[in-house]
C-alpha cells in the first residue's frame, strides 16, 4: 500500500471482494474511483484498454483472494 492516503484496499481480502460484483471492479478500473464515488487518484483506464482486457484484470483480482 506505500505511500498512498487514502490506503487502497488489499484486492487479497476475501471478505470485502466477495461483496464487489464484477460490473462494479469493470468500471473502477474502466472510469476511475471517482465513477464509483472513491477516491479520484484512480485514474480510469477506457482510452488505455479494451474491455476485453479489462475484464481480464478483473478475472485475475478474482483470483488472488
């Protein structure tokens, strides 16, 4: 978690990922956390990726718990 403040998530925290449906991880990374009213230093991603690859990501955050 570094040096970020607020201090993101672990994306290993069974618990709180279990209650985040995929559509909602898809757009965090695809619009940024202020889509989803979180923090705005997440940048969104939709000019970088496709939304194949971004629902790659979200298939590998579901693996990590």
């Amino acid at each position: 978690r570094g040096g970020f403040t607020p201090h993101p998530r672990s994306l290993a925290d069974q618990e709180y990922m279990m209650r985040l449906p995929d559509v909602y991880l898809f757009l965090v990374i695809q619009k940024g956390g202020a889509y989803v009213g979180k923090n705005s230093l997440m940048p969104g991603w939709e000019k970088s990726l496709t939304d194949d690859e971004i629902w790659g990501i979200v298939a590998y955050i579901r693996r990590l718990p």
